[in-house]
C-alpha cells in the first residue's frame, strides 16, 4: 500500500531538483565571461514508480525527480580542430611578426633606406666616369662607399640583434610551456582525486582544457584522456604530459656561430637529453623566424663579398690619376713604378687578395704582409673564335703570402671597408677610373715595332669607373668588358679566355650572374611577397579559427537568453512544487485532525 505521505517526497525531490538547477543557472551566469567557461546543467531522471494495485492490476505511480548529475556542454570534435588550427594560426602570427621587423630593418619607403644607398653610390661612380679628373668627383665616391659599409653593417648589426631577441623569445615560451605541463599534471591529480566518487569535476576540467588551449598555441598537439580522466598531452611522438608525469623543455648550451655573429640554441628534453622540434605553433615559428633571418644575412654577406672580390677585381684592372703616364709598362722587361697607381683594392686591405666560392658561399682573404705585395702589368694575347688576335692588359699581383683566411657572413660583412690608402690624405687620386690599353710602339718616325706598351689612357678618361658603375646596375652577360682585361695573382690568371672560341671563364660571383642592385632590389621583392604571402595565411587561419571558435561557443558558450529562460522555468518549477506541498499538507491536515469529528 502506497504511503500516505509519498506525495510529499515527491514534491520534495521537486523543489530540491529545481534549486539545483537554479544554483546551476546562477553558476553559468556568474561565469558567462570567463575564459575558457562551459556551460553547465543538471541531468535530471525521474525515480523508479511504486506500484499501486488497482481495479484492473498494478499500476506505476511516479515518485518524483532526482538529479543524476551536472554535466559541462563540451564538442571534443571541436576542440580537437581548435588545437591543431590554433597552431597554425600562431605560426603564421609569428612569422608576419618577424616579417615586419625585417621590413622594417631595410626601410626601402624612405631616403635612409638601402635602396637610395645603392642609388647615391651608382651615381658617385657616374659622375666619376663623366669627370674622372674632378677630385670633388673622387670624394663623393669614397663618402658614398662608406655610407654603404656602414648600411651593410648596420643592416647585418640589426638582423643579429633580431635574431638573439627570437632566442630570447623562445626561451620565455619555453618556461611558458613548462608551467603549463606542470599545472596540466597538477590538474590531473585533482581531477581523478574528485571523481573517484563518481562525480564530474566540472570546473578542473575546463581549467585543464583552458591550458590545453594555450599549449596548442606554442606546439603542435594531441590529447589522449585514460580511464582514470587524465589527459595525455602528445606532441612529435614524445608525452610532454602522461597523467601525473611530465617532460621538461630546456634551451641547450649556446653554441657559437661565427658566421651570423651569435649563439645558437636547441631545445632538448631534460629528461631524455634528445632534441625537441615542434613542427606547428608560435615556438616552431621562432625557429623557423630564425633560420629567415640569417637567410637575409646571407644575402647581405653575398653584397658585401661581391664588393670585395668582383668590385675589386674590376676596381684592380684600372689606374689613378697620380703619377706619369710614360713607359707604364713594356713587353722588354722595363716597368715604370712611379706610373699611376693601379692594381689596389677599393675594398678591404691592399694586402688582402679575396676571391669567392661558390660551393661554400666564402670569401678566401690571402694576405701577402711578409713581404711587399708588388704589382706589374703586362698584355695577353688570344685568338678569337673568327681568328682576330687580341691584345689585353693584365695586372700582375705579386708577392709572398703571409696567411690566409676563409670569410663566412657577417665576417664578410665586417671585413666591408674603403681601402685605407685611399681614405687616406690625397688618396682619392689612386681611385682607378681610368682604363688600361695596350699600344704598339713606334719608332721616331712613326713605324710601328714589334714591341707593346701597356698605358692608362687620358688623365680625364673614366672608362674604367663606367665599367665598375655597370657592375652596379647591369648583369654579367652586359658588363663582360670588366673581364677582358686580365688579373694575374701569383703566377695564375684569374680570368681564363679560350684561344678556341674566344670564351671567357671568369672567377665565382656571389650574386651570380645579376647585377648588385638588381640582386637587393631581387631579395626586396621576394621579402614583400613573402611577407604578403604570410599575411593572406594568417588572416585566412584567423577567419577558420573565428569559425571554430564560434562552432565551440555554440556549445559551451552561456547564453544569457537562455539561461534567463531556464531561471524562469527552473524558478516557476521550484513555486510549483512548493505549492504543489502545501495543497498536500492541508489535505493531510485535513485528513489528520478533522476525520471522525462528524456527527459528534
């Protein structure tokens, strides 16, 4: 027989279940801005019936409601595609970061920029070619090389900087990370602590993914969750998290890298002592930001090693203004010395003789102070492929060497200098504008002999400065009258010309066969489309994650329209059912004390 006072239990169980779920509601209000938040609600189950005997067999009346328990709203599918979307999201922010700052090292919008350098310096060499005898012309030149130095040097001096703040950068996101692992196992422990009872610890479990979101920002991830509610945090194949275990991120030793002028770090596992190398997030961008970087210093070091050595080599084929011109240099053994000045380097030591590999991306600096370095000139003959025979001039660069030494980078970039003779007081006069020549000799009265004289032409001629201004804005294949003439080192021509076709191999260039500015106005270009290329990736990545974000707000997300509705529902239940208990008490009232007084 169904107690008299079960309808009371029931209504009971009602106004215990809808304060529940309006305590629930007031929790997801409170917390509708906070990060990371789900929305939670009360999984309410109706209790097992009691059967009733009736007229016609059993009946099942229902005793009430109960609360099963409060679950989170939570789409795994979507927070899976956050993690690895947000990953490559941050990547990408990352390298557009690093992008401006590189844009912002060359500076090409404004006078101060590499592109007016490059400008001034090709016109201090025309006006030179245009006037070689003006001093003024000479001294333009030499001011508006060492604003392209120091341009190089200044540019390199920046990228360096910017590369040793990405170290430091990944050493904070290094700690960062550390700290996230070590409250991901933190968590990991309270949450199987709390529901060991069976209970769902709710908010532990929106802290937890909270740092997963973060996590996801810096590396690449999957997450695993056991048995026991734990997560497993994987990346690249290592457990940066296993339940209440964790693996700790270090910054190895600095390692010196001559070459870039800093020090190079890895990230290894403490615990395991292998290398860690993230393959998505903000710390695979760092490292990836820092192998662009030293890229562009590359390209820098391949400018300045192309002054020093190609420069040079067409700088060395010419003569100044200083000096006389008469019996320069003759094929019967007699050499004037006091002649103009030619031979010098414009860049680096005048002792320092530098050419360039290509297979190592070096310059080679032989320097010759044991002894004096002594420079004669000569002519070649070769035979073209038609059967011409030509007479070239070829400067001779004898001397002892004393020591040599390979050049990387910025080491090239260093070494960038205007030759100290020729800064120094009146050295402007040893600026080679001018061209050698041979001539054949004749007698007094004009019969041509059977020797040659090798002579620079006129003191105003600057054909040799029209052919190192070409080295600026032409290609190779347009300024080859910069290698028809000849350089001897050491008993060894540096320019090859075949006696077959009339073919010219000349020495590696480090720029190849472009020109200089054409090369700088080359990596600009490549440096805008790249950073416009990563611009379009992260603003294409930022709208994909935009609509995962809003797929997982959808679901997790408090919507104050809904939760004011259930309030209303919850708190109409609660009034229901507490009205619903009093009607049963007074007919219980009225059953107790007023049932047997009639007829009395």
């Amino acid at each position: 027989m169904r107690s008299t006072f079960a309808g009371l239990n029931t209504m009971v169980r009602g106004i215990f279940a809808n304060q529940l779920s309006l305590d629930t509601v007031g929790h997801n209000i409170t917390n509708a801005s906070t990060e990371g938040y789900s929305r939670q609600s009360v999984n309410l189950a109706p209790t097992r019936g009691q059967n009733i005997n009736s007229l016609y067999g059993e009946v099942m009346v229902g005793t009430g409601v109960d609360s099963m328990s409060i679950e989170r709203a939570r789409d795994i599918f979507a927070d899976k595609s956050y993690w690895q979307e947000t990953a490559t999201q941050n990547y990408y922010k990352t390298a557009q970061k690093n992008y401006d700052k590189i844009e912002s090292i060359f500076k090409d919008t404004d006078s101060t920029g590499m592109k007016n350098t490059l400008a001034e310096f090709y016109k201090a060499w025309d006006d030179l070619s245009t006037h070689a005898s003006t001093n003024t012309n000479r001294v333009s030149v030499v001011e508006k090389s060492n604003v392209l130095a120091d341009k190089l040097k200044t540019s390199a001096q920046q990228i360096q900087n910017q590369m040793v703040n990405q170290y430091d950068d990944m050493r904070s996101t290094v700690k960062t990370l550390n700290d996230y692992t070590d409250q991901m196992v933190a968590l990991n422990k309270s949450i199987m602590a709390a529901e060991a009872t069976g209970a769902s610890a709710n908010d532990l479990r929106d802290q937890r993914d909270l740092i997963v979101d973060k996590m996801s920002e810096i590396v690449n991830l999957n997450v695993y969750e056991d048995d026991k509610g734990m997560y497993s945090v994987v990346s690249n194949g290592l457990s940066l998290v296993n339940g209440v275990s964790r693996l700790t991120l270090e910054m190895s030793d600095p390692v010196a890298n001559k070459k870039y002028g800093i020090n190079d770090y890895s990230i290894n596992i403490k615990e395991a002592g292998i290398a860690y190398i993230p393959t998505n997030g903000s710390l695979r961008g760092q490292m990836d930001a820092i192998d662009e970087n030293k890229t562009y210093m590359d390209k820098l070091s391949n400018m300045a090693a192309f002054l020093l050595t190609t420069f040079n080599q067409a700088h060395q084929q010419g003569a100044g203004i200083d000096g006389t011109d008469s019996s320069f240099g003759k094929d019967d053994g007699t050499t004037n010395y006091k002649g103009p000045s030619y031979g010098h380097n414009f860049w680096g030591d005048d002792n320092t003789y530098y050419t360039y590999d290509a297979k190592t991306g070096s310059v080679t600096a032989k320097n010759y102070t044991l002894g004096s370095v002594t420079r004669d000139v000569d002519y070649t003959t070769y035979t073209k492929a038609d059967g011409t025979k030509v007479n070239t001039p070829r400067v001779k660069i004898i001397g002892k060497q004393a020591s040599e030494e390979t050049l990387q980078g910025v080491q090239i970039i260093n070494k960038l200098a205007v030759n100290t003779i020729i800064t120094a007081p009146g050295g402007t006069s040893k600026i080679a504008a001018r061209s050698l020549s041979v001539n054949q000799d004749t007698d007094a009265n004009g019969a041509l002999q059977n020797t040659y004289t090798v002579k620079p032409n006129g003191s105003g001629d600057g054909e040799n400065a029209t052919n190192i201004k070409g080295l600026i804005n032409l290609d190779s294949t347009n300024s080859l009258t910069l290698v028809t003439a000849g350089i001897q080192v050491d008993g060894k021509d540096l320019v090859t010309i075949s006696t077959q076709d009339g073919s010219v191999t000349v020495p590696d260039r480090s720029i190849s066969d472009t020109s200089i500015n054409a090369y700088y106005s080359s990596m600009i270009q490549k440096l805008g489309s790249d950073s416009e290329s990563v611009d379009d990736m992260e603003s294409a990545q930022g709208d994909l994650v935009n609509q995962i974000v809003a797929w997982r707000n959808s679901t997790q997300g408090v919507d104050w329209n809904e939760e004011l509705t259930n309030m209303i529902q919850f708190q109409k239940g609660y009034s229901a059912s507490s009205r619903c208990l009093t009607t049963m008490d007074e007919m219980l009232d009225r059953l107790i004390n007023s049932t047997g007084t009639v007829g009395r």
